[in-house]
C-alpha cells in the first residue's frame, strides 16, 4: 500500500519525461523526410513525381500561375509514405521534402494539399 503513494511522490519531483512540444523539439536525423515543399516558379509540369509515386498520392491538377494556367501535384500526406521517390525523379529539383513534421489534421481532407499550400 505504501509503495504507489512512495512512486507518486518521487515522480512529482523528477524531471519531466515528456517534451513540451512545440517549444522543444526532438533533435532530427540528417535523413528525415517531412513535409513536401514545392517551387510553382521552376515546376515545369512533367507529371514525372505523378508517375513514379508508389502509392499514387500524387495528382496533376490545374493552376492559375503569372505565366498562365499550369499543371502541378497536389499532394495527399494521409497516403505519403516519404520515400522521395518523387524528390529523386523531378527534373527541376522543384519538389523537396523539409524536416516539418507538423501536419497535424482534425479532418482527413485536410491532409490534401493544393500546389499553393506546399510552399
């Protein structure tokens, strides 16, 4: 009987186990994939990142850009598996994967991001 409450007492005065996030942050391997990020200026609209997605959560869609209307990727993170598979593929370089791993979402349609959100 005694020990829970002996337990309890010591963890009221042990450093936390639990990061406050998002004011500190796990430091990342040099390696992770996070969030995809897009340059609409160099995109030349090959649809090479469409065909090489393993888990087609690429699509072409049509954008309004300076230089008139385009086609880009839209991309569905709830399906992603971050291979970078489209990375690797991409003439221009123009689709990159950052080390943002905040994409937390209350609704999955969320998750499905236009050309224009992944900058």
């Amino acid at each position: 009987m005694i020990q829970p409450i002996a337990r309890s007492l010591k963890a009221l005065v042990e450093k936390r186990s639990t990061l406050e996030f998002p004011e500190s942050r796990e430091p990342l391997p040099d390696n992770y994939r996070g969030k995809l990020r897009l340059d609409m200026n160099t995109c030349i609209s090959c649809s090479a990142c469409e065909r090489i997605c393993p888990n087609k959560t690429i699509t072409m869609v049509d954008v309004l850009t300076e230089k008139g209307k385009k086609v880009m990727p839209q991309i569905g993170l709830e399906r992603c598996l971050f291979c970078a598979l489209c990375e690797e593929v991409c003439p221009p370089k123009c689709l990159t994967l950052t080390k943002n791993y905040d994409y937390e979402a209350y609704d999955k349609r969320e998750l499905l991001k236009r050309p224009e959100e992944l900058e």
